[in-house]
C-alpha cells in the first residue's frame, strides 16, 4: 500500500500536471490531507478574513494511474476516512447563500469524539465525505475550490465510506487528486463550509478500460448519484435531470418520454453545494429502476 502526504498538493486541476506518484491499477492508496482552510483555522480567534486564499482547497496528489488513458473512466472506492478530534467551520459577509444578511465574520471549532461532531449543546452523528476529488481536465484550467465533468470540489456529501466514485478520464494516468474532507455538511453547504477538517483517505483505484460517462458518477448500495457541476443552479439542475433521463432511455430501451415519466416517478434531484463558482447538482437513480451493472 502506497502512501501519499499532505505536502504534495494542487490548487488547480489541469490538463497538465506535476506528478506525485505513480501506481499500477489496481492499487490501495492512503491521501493525507489537510483541511480545506490549509490549516489556518485553529482557535476561534482565526477568522476568515485573515486567510491566505493562495493556501485555500489543497488537494494532495495528483496520482499517476498506470494504464489509464482518455476513455477510460477511472474508479475509486471509498474504503475509509480517519477524523482528527476536531473540525471548524466559518461564515461571514458576502459568503454562502446568505452572505448578504450575516454580519462580520464568524469562526466555531467543533471537537469531535466518540462519532459525533459538537456543535455546542448540539450532537450531530459524524458522516465523512470528501469535498474535492478529481483529475486532470481535457483542455481548461479549474481551481480546486470549483468543479465540473473531472470531479473537482463537488462537495456531495455521499462521496463517503463505502462509495464508488467514477470519473472520466481526459489524460494519460488520470492524474487523481483529493482533499477537503468534512466531517459532517447537510445538502447545499449553505454557509460556505462545513465542518472542515484534515483527514487520512484509504482508497482502492482502479481503471475501466473503453467505457466512461459524461459526468462523475457515485455508486452507492442504494443507487447511482450523477453529478452535474455548471455555473448556475439552473443548468446544473436541467442537465443532471437529462443526463438521468437519457440513462434510464438506455438501459431501459425506452423512448426518452418514457423515460422522462420515470424519472418523474423516481429519480431524485438534489442539491449538493450551493456556494462554489460552478454550483452542483446530484440525479438519484434507484437501484431497483435500472438494469445490469454500470459498465
């Protein structure tokens, strides 16, 4: 098992980048990670105002995966992620959904224990996702605080143990990068972050050759999760409810107004994040209403 340490980090997903491994496929991998403030959030005197946004949304990596190449579509699994004792989180003016009616700058440290989150008197049961996992893109330049068809910071909140994550492959190797973990984030992350913490990842990476989707997909025992990140709410909802209507036409050998009545009858559209520059949108799909494996 190859391990991979938190000073080996992005601040960009490009068509191009420096290597920081290289594994075969398949292979386990250990990311170590640091939080998505890079560490500047300690103490409730840290206050967000004060960051350097040059250290901001760290991804460690990237991980060159030997045999990958475009078409391909590269599969990671969730196999754990270990919390530290204690996450933050932060608001202030301007930022998330209702920047404009918060005032000054707001700074919690959330001890965590015995797999609850505090938050004051309040104890909120622990859920580990990842925010930010993605590769290399096929021709622009996205900043790990941002997300589209390579993943990115996608900040959906089913990205946790025991997931499948599939992303579609642009360059040779993949080039797989992670971090932004958070121990707990309802639907939206609504105040711009969540509980944010630095965190050790264990995932098994592996390639499907020739086949690949349009959109980062995540697997779960329940279902499939299309995620769909655009520059606004509106397109992203109007393009993973298509992405899923056009999957069920296909799998189900259904014209696509058939398909489209089954979607409205049970597929789920969900919001993931609302306060990145590209907002994301998730498309459930049922286990029991599609056919076969995914690939």
């Amino acid at each position: 098992m190859k391990r991979l340490q938190s000073n080996n980090s992005i601040y960009a997903f490009a068509p191009s980048m420096e290597l920081a491994l290289t594994v075969s496929a398949p292979s386990t991998v250990i990311f170590e990670t640091i939080d998505a403030f890079g560490g500047q959030i300690r103490t409730l005197e840290d206050k967000l105002e004060n960051l350097d946004f040059s250290r901001v949304n760290p991804a460690t990596g990237p991980v060159f995966v030997d045999g990958a190449q475009p078409g391909d579509t590269l599969a990671i699994h969730i196999e754990k992620i270990e919390l530290p004792k204690q996450g933050a989180i932060v608001t202030g003016e301007g930022m998330g959904v209702l920047g404009d009616e918060v005032e000054g700058h707001a700074t919690k440290i959330l001890p965590i224990r015995d797999g609850y989150v505090y938050f004051d008197h309040l104890k909120l049961p622990a859920f580990p996702m990842i925010g930010v996992i993605g590769v290399a893109t096929e021709d622009q330049v996205f900043p790990t605080g941002s997300a589209h068809r390579h993943g990115g910071n996608m900040d959906t909140k089913e990205i946790a143990e025991g997931t499948t994550l599939y992303l579609p492959i642009f360059q040779p190797g993949g080039l797989l990068a992670m971090g932004d973990v958070h121990a707990v984030m309802g639907d939206g992350e609504v105040c711009v972050s969540g509980c944010e913490v630095s965190s050790r990842i264990t995932v098994a990476i592996d390639v499907i050759k020739g086949h690949q989707m349009g959109w980062p997909v995540v697997e779960r025992e329940d279902g499939l999760y299309i995620v769909v990140s655009l520059p606004t709410i509106e397109a992203a909802l109007h393009e993973a409810t298509r992405e899923a209507v056009i999957f069920l036409q296909d799998r189900r050998g259904m014209t696509f107004a058939q398909a489209a009545m089954l979607a409205s009858l049970a597929v789920d559209i969900r919001i993931s994040q609302l306060v990145d520059p590209y907002k994301t949108v998730k498309a459930f799909i049922p286990r029991e209403i599609f056919e076969g494996e995914l690939f």
